[in-house]
C-alpha cells in the first residue's frame, strides 16, 4: 500500500507551478497573464512558434500565429505562445514580440530542439520552438495541454538513414499532452506510430470513428491507433487519469483536418515524393529537411497544402483550448471539493427515533415467538438511522445539519432532550403524528431478534419542507439520507442535490426498503455516489437497479470466502452507478469497492461528474473488538466516522479506519452513538491512524 500511493499519489497543480517558478531563471520569462492563470489554475494552451520562424511564409505566419491565439481564447483558455528572444525563452509572446521573431532573417533563427535550447540561450540568439522544446518549457512552467499542427517522426526511409524526430523521444519522457493532425504526411506514419509504442506514448484519435489516425493533410493515413476519443470530455478524463498515474511520458491526441479543407489523399502523395526529390537533389538534410519540403509541397500544389495547414491548426487549437477548459473546470470542482468540505456542514435528512430496546437475561432460554413472557433489561435511547448518522458526524466532525420530524408530544420532548442541540435546526415538530417508537428484542448474545416500529411521521418530511431548508442543502459538501423517508422526499432531495451539484450517501436502512430510491428516474439518482449496504440489502439494491431477480444464499452464517463472492457477484453488477459501495458483512468485516482513482484522492468518492471510472474491490477484516455492549448503533456511527475522515481528505485507507473506530466505540457504549467517542487524551485522528496499519494487513 505505502509503495503505490508514493507512485501514484497526485500534485496539486498550484503547488507545482509555484515550485517550478521558483526553479527558473532569467531564462524562462512568464508573460503577467500566462503567470497568473497557472496560479489560479485556469486553462492554458502552449503553441509553438516554428510556425513563425521556419513553417511559413510573411505574412502567413503572423496572421496564423494570431488567429491561433484567436481561436485559442474564443474556446475558454489563454494561449501561450513559446518562443526565445536574444537568448530570453518568452512563455507568452506579445504580439509585438511575436511579429518580431516572424521578421528576424531566417539565417539568424534557429529552429530549436531540446539538444539546441542551452546553445541558443547561452549565445543570446533567437530561436522558433519545435514540438520536442515547445513540451519541454510547457512542463518545465506547468502549462498541460499543446496544440500544434503536426509532430515530426521517422522520416521516410529512415530505417536506412536513422533521421528520426526528436518529437518521437520528448513524448516518450515529457508529459504533457499535444493536440495534433497526426503525423506530418511527408514522413513514414506507420514506422512513426510502432517507435512511439515503443516510448510508450498513449496515444488517441479524436472523433475519427474506428481509430483511424490522421496524416496531416488528409483524414485518414492508412492506420488505425487503439484508442478513439468520441468527445472533448472523453479526452479531458483521459488527461486528468493520465496526470495521476504520473507516468513521465506524453501523450497524444490526432485530430482529423476538418474535412473541407482536407487534401486529396493521391495528389498530395505525389506532391510530397516530387519535393523528397527536389530535396535530396539540392542535399537538404537534417532539421532543415522539413521546412522544406513543407514550403515545396505549398508551391507544387500552388498555395493549396498552405491553406490546409493554417486549417488545421486552427481547428486544432480550437480542440486543444476545450479539452483544456473541460480539464480545468473538473480539477477545479475536485480542488474546490476538499476546500469546501472545511467550511461547510454535512446534510443528513432522515429518522429520529426512540428507541426502547429489551435484551433478554434468561440464559436457559431460546426466544421464540410464542407469547411467553422472559426477562430482559430494558433500556431507552435516542435512536433512528439518519439522528444516530448525524450525532456521530457531529461529535466526530464539529457540526451537521440535520432534517427530521418528530412529534409534539412527550415522547417527543424526551427524544428531542437526548439529542444535542444543533440537531434541533431543521426538526420538524408534527402535531397529526406521533414520534416514532421503535422496539428492539436482543437475545442473550445480543444480536437483534425483531424490531418493531411505527413510522408514520416520516411522511411529514415532504418536498415542501424540505424546500423551506433549501440553504442547508446549498451549504453541504454531502448529503447523507436514510431509507424511512418517502419517495417524493427522496425526490426532492435529489433533486436538490443535483442542482447544487452535491454528492449524496445512501444509507439503505432495511432490506425491504433498501430500493426505494431507485425506482425514481435514473437522472435523479445519478447523484448518489456512496451507498452503504448489508448483505441483504446490497441483494435488494442490485435487483431494483438492474430488474433481475437475484438468486443466493443469504445465510449470514455462510463461510466467509463465499459471503464474499456472493457480494462481489452483486456489486460488479451495480458498481458502474456508483463512485463507492460499503458492503457491511456483520462481524466478518467491510467488502469494499470504489473507483479506483481514489486510491490516489479520497475526493473522487464525492466527485458528481457522469464518469464511471472502473472499480477496485477490497475487503477489509473487523478489527477485534473488546467488551461488547451494544450492537444497534455500531452501523451508523462507521458511517459517521468513515464520512468525517472523508470530509478532511484523509486518504481511503485512513476514512475505512475511521469507520471502524468509530464502530468499536459504538459497540462499547450502552447508546447507539457513545456520549463521548474518545477521551480527553486521545483523538479521532490518532485512533484511526493506529488502526490503519491493521487493516491494511488484513485487507485482500
């Protein structure tokens, strides 16, 4: 465990480019709005500008430069042109600055690899950035995402001559992802796509049906990559994977020429050998072998191919600049997530009950229900899923938020003195229904043996009164809610969830009614991105949501090893709708599966995107527990221990931990949640990291 979260676990972006800026030196110069926009963690699109320098002609090359900048902005980001002035590398050419790049000779500019950047810095020479140096200084300032017309590759013949583009080698170690048109056409596109496989390059087409990759000036280059991006989303969750896998290699993304300015696929391929013979006829070689055969194609098809390529690139600005917006706004909810969840109180809307529970003292007796009378103990208490949920997130926590009804009557007045104050805000007091009363039969083992209860006054949480609390709902970093409320309430509740863009828990209750929730439309249940299941109600959920009935062995005295693949029979069923599902198994312990994103953030459990990133599965044994007292709380309050550790951003392994303390204080106290948890020398953090260690050698 320690040794995949040093590898996986991700930066935050602003700590990294604060960082980074402190490493540089006069040689990298932030324009003023490039520098901000990384600090406040806003969109950025790097460009190149061998455009200026050596892909086109005057005027061409400025009025693309700027039109790509254009299109840049006009899609939500902010370009950064990178070039380098008198040994100066601008990050942000103004365009003063760019125009003066376009006009310097072409003799006094170099084109500008990774091998030539510390030559022309330390001459003070000017240079245009090619894709290889482009990535470089975008890493090295913390810009993510490139647009670029074309990458270079392995020329043709280049199995003979070895003339491979130091493009191939900088995706293979830098990471940061270029939008492209694919491969310049000019070169061997199947040779360039096996090296880049072998660099280990992700790479992707984008909206180009079957994977067809494209070649520069036409659609389709003969060859297929594995993956296909249907959309601007897709790619942006692609990136946001690839970042936090932390791989240290690019990634790569074709985007097709729009098709009017596509090139016809059999007169540009002999254009292309026609310059390759003018080339190898005037000995053109090297880093000047490009640029030429570029501006020979230009004049053989008579400006055509020109047009193209500024078609291209625009379009590919445009591609780059949304996958950027779509990037930021999802790291910005995620970043925005743990900020929130500081100041702002968890929503639980659900039961409050009072509790009166029997435990039966007789040792020589089984219970049966005949009508015989036994002795027992009897005791009250506060109770209900949702009060108990929310005592503990408060004494665990520090504050809650909390909607329930009960009645206006003495059982009322007692439950409402045994809850803490702050739970009294958003009480609903019910003059037509009485409290509810729940009674609960132990045997002498103290497992519960039947529970009778009237629940009547849950109907009185209705849309409207829910309504009334709309701020607390704009408030929460989570809503928790509880099976005992009626449909329409659920309704509400989502609803509202959805609008505030909240993720909600689900706390199933009883199997009989652990379905409810999904039997509303399934655009109103997408929020509930937590739910917290028992064997037979993880049964009931699964069949609600998929409409089939289920066939097993609910015997909770089934081995363990198939109590579990029972469980995780039913969970891959259903774990596409969810970001996490806490499968409770009694004494056995907790079968866990989440998205496995949030083995490197905590935070993606609470994550409301439409993405369902593939699941992990982990079980997690009980820890032992000593001196057992009571077990009807011990459920609530995990809830309430795994939800506050997750509120803090304390990593997945820490959260599971908590639940379990919080349990095993449950399960020591006469109450359903502890009056206290812990005492004055110790706290929730320091008993939760001691248990960390223990199920992380108990989980499988």
């Amino acid at each position: 465990m320690l040794l995949r979260r040093c590898v996986l676990f991700p930066f935050p972006a602003v700590r990294f480019v604060r960082r980074s800026l402190h490493r540089q030196h006069d040689h990298i110069v932030l324009h003023p709005e490039i520098r901000k926009a990384l600090q406040l963690q806003k969109p950025v699109v790097a460009l190149e500008s061998t455009i200026i320098t050596h892909g086109m002609p005057m005027p061409e090359n400025v009025l693309t430069a700027l039109a790509v900048e254009e299109q840049v902005r006009l899609n939500g980001a902010i370009p950064a042109t990178i070039g380098i002035l008198d040994g100066r590398i601008k990050v942000g050419l103004t365009r003063e600055e760019l125009t003066t790049l376009a006009k310097k000779p072409r003799e006094q500019v170099i084109k500008c690899s990774r091998r030539d950047l510390p030559f022309v810095v330390s001459r003070r020479q000017s240079g245009g950035t090619t894709v290889a140096a482009t990535m470089i200084i975008a890493h090295r300032v913390g810009i993510k995402v490139f647009a670029t017309g074309g990458i270079g590759g392995v020329h043709r013949n280049g199995h003979e001559s070895l003339d491979v583009s130091a493009d191939l080698t900088e995706l293979g170690r830098t990471p940061v992802a270029v939008v492209c048109s694919g491969v310049k056409s000019i070169l061997d596109i199947p040779r360039t796509l096996e090296y880049l496989e072998t660099q280990g390059v992700c790479v992707a087409s984008f909206e180009s049906p079957g994977g067809v990759f494209p070649d520069f000036y036409t659609r389709d280059s003969g060859c297929t990559v594995p993956y296909n991006l249907n959309s601007v989303q897709e790619a942006a969750e692609l990136l946001r994977y690839w970042r936090e896998l932390r791989l240290k290699s690019g990634l790569l993304i074709g985007v097709p020429i729009p098709e009017e300015f596509a090139a016809d696929k059999l007169k540009i391929e002999e254009a292309i050998k026609e310059a390759t013979a003018q080339a190898k006829t005037q000995g053109i070689s090297g880093k000047e072998v490009t640029p030429f055969l570029l501006a020979a194609i230009a004049k053989i098809t008579e400006g055509r191919s020109l047009q193209s390529n500024i078609a291209l690139i625009k379009n590919n600005a445009k591609v780059a600049a949304q996958i950027a917006a779509s990037l930021s706004d999802v790291s910005t909810e995620i970043e925005n997530t743990g900020k929130r969840t500081l100041n702002r109180k968890p929503l639980v809307v659900g039961a409050s009950i009072l509790d009166l529970s029997f435990k039966i003292d007789d040792q020589n007796r089984e219970v049966k229900l005949d009508g015989s009378t036994y002795s027992s103990v009897a005791k009250q208490a506060a109770g209900g899923v949702g009060r108990n949920i929310a005592e503990g997130i408060y004494k665990l926590y520090g504050d809650v938020n909390f909607i329930s009804a009960v009645g206006n009557d003495q059982m009322g007045q007692t439950l409402l003195q045994m809850m803490p104050k702050a739970l009294h805000r958003g009480m609903i007091l019910e003059d037509s229904h009485n409290t509810s009363l729940c009674s609960v039969i132990f045997d002498k083992f103290g497992d519960c043996k039947l529970i009778l209860g009237n629940m009547e006054i849950h109907q009185s949480i209705t849309p409207e009164t829910l309504q009334a609390h709309h701020k607390l709902f704009r408030e929460a970093p989570i809503i928790i809610m509880d099976s005992n409320i009626s449909e329409q309430a659920m309704a509400s509740i989502l609803h509202q969830a959805q609008k505030n863009k909240i993720p909600v828990f689900f706390e199933p209750t009883d199997m009989f009614i652990a379905g409810k929730p999904f039997k509303l439309l399934p655009e109103l249940t997408k929020n509930i991105r937590l739910i917290k299941p028992n064997f037979q109600e993880l049964k009931t959920i699964t069949e609600a949501i998929t409409g089939e009935t289920v066939q097993l062995n609910l015997d909770n005295k089934l081995p363990q090893p198939e109590l579990l693949h029972q469980a995780k029979s039913m969970i891959k069923k259903i774990d596409c709708h969810f970001n996490c599902i806490i499968a409770t198994l009694g004494s056995h312990g907790v079968l866990f599966s989440y998205r496995q994103d949030a083995d490197n953030d905590s935070r993606m459990l609470l994550d409301v995107s439409k993405f369902a990133p593939p699941h992990r599965i982990r079980f997690f044994a009980a820890p032992t527990v000593h001196n057992i007292v009571n077990v009807s709380g011990a459920g609530d309050s995990f809830c309430a221990g795994f939800i506050t550790a997750l509120l803090q951003g304390r990593v997945l392994d820490e959260c599971v931990a908590g639940g379990f303390v919080a349990a095993e204080r449950a399960l020591q106290s006469e109450s359903a949640v502890p009056k206290t948890y812990f005492s004055i020398q110790e706290t929730f953090e320091s008993r939760y990291k001691q248990t960390v260690k223990i199920i992380q050698q108990q989980s499988i």
